[in-house]
C-alpha cells in the first residue's frame, strides 16, 4: 500500500499536532515509552510514514518523514501534575484515529477539547485523611490514633492544596505539609492519647510519599529511558527529602521524637 503524499503544510500540521499531544502526556505524568508509542501511532495513522521521538527531563522532539522528507518540531514542557484522564482520554482519541473515525481536523479539536479531571478538593481531603488513618488502624492503632491521624493527615493536605493552588515551590510545600501534619500528630504523644500515639506521626504523613513518580522513574530506567528515569528519581527522592526536613524541623521545635 503506497502512502499518499502529503503536502508541506498538511505534513507540518500533523507533526505540530502530534507534539502538542507528546506534550500534553509528558505534562501529566507518562511515562516515556508510553508517550514515544502513542506519538508513532497517532502520526501514521494522521498519513506519516514514520515517527521519530525524542525525549528529555523537560523538552520533546518529533520528526514526522513522509517520502524522504523530514518535518521536525520541538515543544518545552512543565509540569502540570499527574492526571491520569488526560493520559486516557488521548489514548481513546488516538484509537478513534486508528480506526479511522477521526480525520486531522476533528483529532486536534477533540486534543484540546480535553481538561484535566479534577475531583473537590474536600471530598479529596477527607478520602486522604480517611486512606491515611486506615493505614493507623491497620497497623493496631485504636480509635484515638484514627481520629488524630485523619486530623492530622487532612490538615497537612489542606496546606498541600492552598499551597499548590498558589503555584508555591513544591519542595516547600512538602516541607510545610509535613511540618503540619507532624506537629499535630504530636499533640498525641504529648499528651498519650490513644494506645500507640506513635502511629499517628508515622501514618499522618505518608500522603506525602511520591509514589507515582517513583514508579514512573522504574519503568523509565527498566525501559531504557535511563536519563529521564534518573531525572524522575531524583525529583522524587528530594519531594521525600522535603517531606523528612519538615517532620526533624516539627519534632525539634516541639521536643517529641514519636517514632523515631
């Protein structure tokens, strides 16, 4: 089957189109391989013959090739948060091309139809809290550690979303939240509420364990990716570095070691 040829700037609005979308899963938390497949399928299925992708911590490369001739584009990208519907909705977009149910212009349109998904933040705070103070119970905690461990963990993610809302340093806002949470836990160990008010500084604060990150940054380095794999295990390692500055700054302030 012989691809037919495109013109320039028919060629040139694929391969735009097709940045733009890398940059939109990189922003939301995709990881690499992910990103450079859906990148190659979505521009063959647009009419390109091939899709060569280049990845970094924060920039995206795209060359689209049809019949010898190359189009290239760039795009700079920052981080928008980890979404999760982003990332799926492009995949179903990207399907319905495929298929051949979407032409060019109705792929871009549906693209930048797509917002992030986000829930109320305070149904998000109390499932955090309630997630956090599950754990306590888990570990043996009593009501008194339950109760003081969603308090706690609610608060600190309070802060994390007031902070974040005001586009703060995320580093800082890990440190704060963890401050938050840590001093409040100690109100438990100070006055031996509960049977081990030890639990309620260890539990309130794991809302604040990057886990998404961390995994991405695995299945990067596992797939070759090793650069932004690295990249993504450091970022990762500091927001945990951030987050134990705030808990050894609120237990030398307030004098109480708990789990330590």
């Amino acid at each position: 089957m012989t691809t037919p040829a495109l013109c320039d700037q028919q060629q040139s609005t694929i391969v735009t189109h097709v940045v733009e979308t890398g940059m939109r899963l990189m922003q939301h938390g995709a990881e690499s391989k992910f990103v450079e497949q859906t990148l190659m399928r979505l521009g063959i299925a647009l009419g390109l013959d091939s899709v060569e992708v280049g990845i970094t911590a924060n920039a995206l490369l795209v060359t689209g090739i049809v019949n010898q001739c190359c189009v290239t584009s760039s795009r700079r990208f920052y981080d928008r948060g980890i979404n999760m519907y982003v990332v799926s909705e492009i995949q179903r977009v990207t399907i319905r091309v495929e298929k051949k149910q979407l032409n060019l212009a109705q792929s871009i349109k549906l693209m930048r139809q797509i917002k992030p998904l986000k829930y109320n933040r305070y149904l998000v705070m109390v499932m955090i809290g309630l997630s956090c103070a599950s754990l306590s119970r888990l570990f043996g905690g009593d009501s008194w550690v339950f109760v003081l461990t969603f308090i706690a963990s609610t608060s600190a993610m309070f802060v994390r979303q007031s902070l974040a809302h005001r586009h703060h340093n995320p580093f800082l806002i890990f440190m704060i939240s963890a401050f938050v949470a840590t001093t409040i836990a100690s109100i438990g160990v100070r006055f031996q509420l509960g049977n081990q008010p030890e639990l309620i500084m260890a539990a309130s604060v794991l809302l604040l364990v990057p886990g998404f990150p961390l995994i991405n940054a695995v299945f990067d380095m596992v797939k070759g990716y090793v650069i932004n794999g690295m990249t993504r295990w450091i970022i990762a390692s500091l927001l945990t570095i951030s987050a134990a500055a705030g808990i050894a700054l609120s237990m030398t302030i307030t004098g109480i070691q708990g789990w330590l």
